[in-house]
C-alpha cells in the first residue's frame, strides 16, 4: 500500500471519528436547539415563528428610521402636508425573489455578502440532511429547507457580487 493510500485512509479515519464526536455531542445538547426532535409540521412551524420574528424586528427598524426629525411634523408627510415616501428602496431590491432570499437567510435586506455567506453557512449546518437522518420526513422536509437555502445563497450571491 502506498504512502498516499494510507495517508488518505488516516484521514478518512480522523473525519469519521469526529463527524461521530459531533453527533454525539448534538445528542447532549440541553441548549434546545437541536430539530431532530421536531415533526415536519413543527419545524415548518419553528421557520415562520422566526420568520415572523425577524419581520418584526425588520419593521421595527424601519420605523426607527422613520421618525420625523421636526417635531411639529406629523410622521409621513413633508412641508405643506404633502405626503413623503416613508422607506425608498432601489430598484433592485424591489425584486421579491430576492426579499424573499434574504428572508429565507435570515438576514435583513441590503446586508452584504458577507453576511449572508455567514448566515446560510449557519443555516447549512443546522439543517443539513445528514444531520436528519433519523426519519424520511424529517431528511425531506431538510432537503426542501437546504434546497431553498442554496438557491436563496446562489441569487443573492449573484446578484451581491456584481
């Protein structure tokens, strides 16, 4: 057997031995975070409860930068009562596709690259399908979450880094 087999073959060895430490380790984990417990109607449900939550933390960004810096006027409208555009956006991301990327990622629209190659990084590891393997619903209902992951990560990818 030559050097480089038996080099390869003590790597293999190694990554095993630790993909089987990490697994063990999420077994332990009392933080809550690990979804293998969780049905495919519970995990949907988890996704929009942070949806839902990042939405509201979204909104409530939006509305501290929409406070009027002139205190005698009314929140939304300009001198002489004529109404002002609360939040403008450039036309790129008017795009729902990709709103709906940045959604998907958990990230706040117009966030750059890094950041969202951070966030689908963390997602990916979450809710990889080798991680939920203990069912074929919840390795399906993985695949569809990754699946939209990757094609959320590729658009805004594109898009990011022209």
């Amino acid at each position: 057997m030559s050097i480089g087999r038996r080099l390869i073959d003590l790597a293999r060895a190694e990554l095993n031995s630790l993909l089987d430490r990490a697994a063990r380790a999420d077994e332990d984990d009392d933080f809550g975070t690990s979804t293998d417990h969780l049905s495919d109607r519970e995990l949907e449900e988890e996704l929009e409860r942070r949806r839902q939550a990042r939405q509201e933390a979204e909104r409530a960004a939006q509305g501290a930068r929409r406070t009027s810096t002139r205190a005698s006027e009314p929140l939304g409208e300009g001198p002489g009562g004529r109404r002002r555009p609360e939040f403008r956006r450039s036309s790129s991301d008017d795009s729902n596709s990709v709103r709906r990327a940045y959604a998907a990622l958990e990230v706040p629209p117009g966030s750059n690259f890094e950041t969202v190659r951070r966030a689908y990084r963390t997602l990916m590891r979450k809710y990889h399908p080798d991680l939920h393997t203990a069912t074929p619903e919840k390795q399906k209902a993985a695949n569809e979450i990754t699946q939209k992951l990757t094609d959320s990560y590729k658009l805004l990818e594109k898009k990011l880094r022209k």
